[in-house]
C-alpha cells in the first residue's frame, strides 16, 4: 500500500487531520509496535487551550470508519528496516499542529 516514507507520513497526518475535532492546538499519535503486522498500539491525542482529549483514528465526522493508520506504520517500518534482523523502532510519536508543522 505505502512504498515511501514520505507517502505514508503523508497519509498518516492526513488522517489524523480529518480525525480531529473543529478546534485543536496540537494533535499527536504515540506509536508502539509490539509485532510487526501483528500488534500495535496508538493513542491518539489532542490539546485545546493546554487540555489533553483523545480522539478516534476509527471515526470521522461522528462515523465509524477504520483508519489504515496501522498499514502506514508497518510500512514505515519496514522501508526502514534495513535487512531481516535490523529492528529500526518499536516506538514512535507523531505530532502536527493545527498551523500544519509535521514532526517524527
């Protein structure tokens, strides 16, 4: 599905975006990745006025409707793995502000 970096952050702030509230300040995703293709784990959260919310990679506009959010991170994780036995992160954080920064 994804077959570079800049496609799947791309994607995944894309959908963080579409995800969030109205009215955000920061919004970031902690990423642990537990077994590749199997097992990941993302909190999704957002500030307003320095409150900390979560919100849902699964719903958008108040509808279920399930994020691939987990497929870009296991490509990201292994278009940077560099062979079989190379481990690149278990662990990562993903951040956008509502003025549109990205950051890793």
């Amino acid at each position: 599905m994804f077959k570079e970096i800049d496609e799947a952050y791309n994607f995944i702030g894309q959908e963080m975006y579409e995800r969030l509230p109205e009215e955000w300040d920061v919004a970031f995703l902690e990423v642990n990745m537990d077994k590749v293709d199997v097992a990941i784990s993302i909190g999704a959260n957002y500030t307003l006025n320095n409150v900390v919310s979560v919100f849902d990679l699964d719903e958008k506009n108040g509808v279920i409707n399930f994020s691939d959010v987990d497929e870009a991170f296991y490509a990201l994780y292994k278009i940077m793995q560099k062979d079989e036995d190379d481990v690149p992160w278990n662990k990562a954080r993903f951040e956008i502000t509502s003025e549109g920064d990205f950051s890793i």
